[in-house]
C-alpha cells in the first residue's frame, strides 16, 4: 500500500561504522558515530544487518593497509549480495591513496579523507548538515565503544615532526591542538557517563600547545585534569622523546591520578640510524632522558615502540639495538618492522633488507624482551596492586576475571588473571596480591 511504501521511505537507515588501525581512528569513528545518531541514523554492529557501511581506514604501514583493503573488499561482497546497499570509505587509506582505491573499486560509493565528517553526515544521512552540528563542541554525541569505564582522549590532530619514515603528517596534515578548555569540557562530560580512566593521545603529546599557547601546554593540561573528582587514572601514551617536555615530571610524580606509565617511542637506538630517520635525538640523550624520567617518577612503567630493518640498520647498528634494549630493561616494548612508505623521506633509500631478516630481527628483540618482562613481573609477587576488571572469561567449568594494572594500557599491555569466586564489577578497581607470573601476565586473588 501506499502507506506502507511511505513508511518504508522514511524508515531511518541502519549504518555501520568499521574501524580500523589506532585509537585515534577510534576517536573518530565515535565521533561520526554521534553525528550519525544525531541525524537520525540506527547505529548497528552488525555490517550483514546494516544498510550503509562506513570503512574507517589505516594507512600506516602495509600490513594495516592489507588489512584495511581486505575489509573494504569484505564489505563489497555484501554489497554484491544485496545485503547492503551503500558502503563508503574514509579515513587515512582514503585520506592518501582515494585516486587509486575509486579507481580500483568503482563500486564503493564514497571516498571521504581523515576530517570529512560532514561531507560524510551529509552524503549518508542525504540531508544539509550543518557545520556546527559535527564540530567537537557537540561532545555529548561522542559514542564511545570501549568498555563504558575507559576512554581515549585525543588532544590534538597530525604531526610537525619530520620523521623519515612516517607517512602520518601525509595523511593527517600539520599539528593542530584542541584547546584545554575543550579537552576539559569533553573530560567532564566523559566523567560524568562514569568513565574513569582517560587515556590521552595525540601524534605526540609533547607538542601539544606550540601551535596554539606558543609554548608546550601539556603541564597545565594536566594540572586542569586531575582536579575532575570522579576520575581515577590519567593516562599519557605517544610522547616524542626529542625536546621531551621536563615540566610534566613533577606533576606525574606528585598527582595520584596521573598513571605511572609513558608511552615513549623511541623507534631506534643507533644514533646513525637515529639521525636517518630525523628523530632529532642522539642514543645518549635517549639514555639520559630515560634516566632522567625513572628519577623522577618511581615506578613508573615506560613503554617504547622500536623499528628494525630500516635501510640503513647493518648488523652493526642492530648489534646496538639488542644492547639498549637489553641495558634499558623496559617495561613494556613493541617492535615493528620497516614498512617503505612512498611520500616520506626515507623512500628514496629503498628497502634492501629482505622481510624475513626484518622478521627475524624483530624475534630477536622480543626473545630479549620477554625475559626482561617476566622478570620485571616475577618482582611483583607478593605485592598488592590496584587491578581495575575488564572482562569475565570462561575456563572449562569455571571462569575467572581478567583485568590490569595501573601500568598497562587496554588492549597492548600485560594482563592480569585474578581468581574469584565472588562476582565482580566490569570496570571498577580492586586491590589484588600478586601470587604468580608469566612473561606477559599476572595471576592474583583479591585481597582480603
């Protein structure tokens, strides 16, 4: 009938967003995500169950980029099916290579880059939107789709920094920071939903506030944030170890709700390849400013991210890098291998070291890394330690509780086994004594 057929006109679409790659894609996506609600889109994590699918792309190295090519080529055969009707891209794949991928797959219906989230409001919901109505003032709209007890903050957008093999400033532009009192206001608001920890993040942290206080801000950021009552852990991860921001220290030693924990990438520890790759630090000022943070805060748990097989790591610089990751003993280490990126610096220096040397490399530093973390964790026996509790896992016939510490981050860090008989609340913190430990784990029961 014709009522029927103008209900079904009107009936709102279903969308579902699909994200890819790093936490500020996450951001993102929970962003658009408001904007969608607010146009009056049903948000559904079903893509089969969705009218509309919304890829939110990586573009970082070419394992992320498989990844993201194989979820819109995913998303393409639902739409072949007849299971969807529109799928549409953004992000940073979109954002670098959108010629390319229109060209390859005609049948996706958009392309939109890093910060077209009104062209994409606009386009899916086939309506005018306004500016104002997608700006990041509207931050009740925000959508979070981490556990309802965490969230990730993201402080400012894109990069200054010239670093040889990053593509990031490509992708997402200049430096550009958010004003205190916006990130404040967004906390509040997250704080109010019952989040309790915060976990800051930008392209690096220690830049935050040149380009908009002419000065490095995120000291007063800081101070401002802890004093929001209801939060428990400020936590700061992706901090650029050059022109590393000193003023921070005393705050993160002295204010119980800054986690102690920093994200710090290093990427190398040759100083030769250091200077390759444009980081703007020596091997010796790596050193000393991590010297410098440990005096600072104790017990603070720092994590690094490395590369290996870049071209120009010989044997002798990688000799280097096993020795500093051995001396550093850090707490928490990720290694990636060198992916060669067409735009950066370091594409013209080619890729000469064959993916399995990388691999190897790679193998060779978390073997060295793996006995340091299960020492690190073995001193922990006997201690009780707040554990905030993330999930609930069945075991055969029982089931234990899974959560971390203070100094580990959702999804990258070690975990903590805690057994229990008694039920748990997902996202509140306990105080747990430490009786067993793994390389990557810790088991516990709740203290009495």
């Amino acid at each position: 009938t014709a009522t029927t057929q103008k209900k079904s006109a009107t009936k709102p679409d279903r969308v579902s967003v699909i994200t890819l790659g790093c936490e500020k894609n996450t951001v993102d996506s929970e962003v658009l995500m408001g904007g969608l609600r607010h146009t009056g889109a049903k948000l559904t994590e079903n893509p089969e169950k969705s009218d509309v699918i919304i890829l939110n792309t990586c573009g970082f190295i070419d394992n992320a980029k498989q990844q993201s090519i194989n979820a819109i080529l995913e998303a393409l055969e639902l739409k072949k099916e007849g299971k969807v009707r529109e799928v549409y891209v953004s992000g940073c794949l979109s954002e670098r290579y959108r010629t390319e991928l229109a060209a390859e797959m005609p049948e996706v219906d958009g392309f939109f880059g890093t910060q077209d989230f009104e062209n994409i409001l606009r386009t899916v919901s086939k309506q005018e939107i306004g500016a104002p109505d997608l700006k990041y003032d509207l931050l009740g709209e925000r959508i979070l789709t981490t556990p309802k007890h965490f969230a990730y903050i993201k402080i400012s957008e894109g990069c200054d920094n010239p670093c040889s093999f990053c593509a990031i400033p490509i992708m997402r532009g200049g430096h550009r920071s958010r004003s205190i009192e916006e990130i404040e206001f967004e906390v509040m608001m997250l704080a109010g939903q019952g989040v309790k920890e915060i976990i800051l993040i930008a392209q690096d942290l220690t830049y935050y506030g040149l380009d908009r206080y002419e000065s490095r801000a995120l000291a007063k950021l800081l101070q401002r944030l802890v004093k929001i009552e209801s939060l428990r852990w400020i936590r700061l991860m992706y901090a650029y170890p050059a022109k590393f921001p000193r003023d921070i220290l005393p705050i993160m030693a002295g204010e119980e709700k800054i986690a102690r924990y920093l994200d710090i990438p290093v990427q190398h520890a040759s100083t030769e390849v250091l200077r390759s790759m444009r980081r703007g630090i020596t091997r010796r000022a790596t050193e000393d400013l991590i010297g410098e943070i440990r005096q600072a805060v104790p017990g603070i748990a720092l994590r690094t991210t490395l590369i290996t097989g870049y071209p120009t790591e010989g044997e002798k610089e990688f000799n280097e890098l096993e020795e500093f990751v051995a001396t550093m003993r850090f707490e928490r280490l990720g290694v990636f291998t060198y992916s060669q990126e067409d735009g950066t610096t370091a594409d013209e220096l080619g890729d000469p070291i064959t993916s399995e040397e990388k691999q190897s490399r790679q193998s060779r530093l978390m073997e060295i890394q793996q006995e340091i973390s299960l020492e690190h964790n073995q001193s922990k026996i006997g201690q009780t330690i707040p554990v905030v509790i993330e999930r609930i896992e069945d075991i055969g016939l029982t089931h234990q509780w899974v959560g971390r510490t203070e100094q580990d981050a959702p999804e990258v860090d070690n975990e903590v086994l805690v057994e229990c008989d008694t039920k748990l609340t997902i996202g509140e913190i306990y105080p747990v004594v430490i009786n067993d430990a793994y390389e990557f784990d810790l088991v516990g029961t709740l203290a009495d």
